[in-house]
C-alpha cells in the first residue's frame, strides 16, 4: 500500500484530511516549525489516534510520519 493508500484510507474512515491532522496537531501545542515537536513522542501521537479516531497503529504511523515532515503526501488532496 502506497503511503497516498494510507492517507485515503484514512480519511475514508475519519473524514479527516491530513491538513485536518495537522492542524489539530498544532492546536494540541505539538507543531513547531511545521514539524511534530522532538519532544512529542510516536507512542503519545499514536495513543492519541487511536482513542480519538479508532486508528489503528499502521494508519497511525502513516499520520506520525506526516508530522514529522517524513512522508509528504498531498495534505490538501480530496478525493473526488
């Protein structure tokens, strides 16, 4: 599954876009410089995913790496 897979999946199951994602990463105080904050750690960012969307720890990771500026993908991109 290519990462964009990940994404889509995501979203289908959310309806959150990773635009979505990351802003409400910015909200919680994680953001700095467009990036997950080192100190902000995968395990809490997952936890917090998991709780909130019911995502599993895969599609977790996928939006852990978006954070980290890691994986780009196209935050913006909607389906059509």
């Amino acid at each position: 599954m290519t990462f964009q897979a990940y994404l889509d999946n995501i979203e289908a199951k959310t309806g959150k876009r990773p635009a979505d994602f990351i802003r409400l990463a910015r909200e919680k105080g994680w953001m700095a410089g467009g990036r997950l904050r080192d100190e902000i750690k995968a395990g809490q960012v997952i936890a917090w995913l998991k709780q909130d969307f019911a995502l599993g720890h895969g599609h977790s990771m996928a939006i852990v790496a978006l954070l980290k500026g890691r994986k780009g993908g196209n935050p913006d991109r909607r389906r059509e």
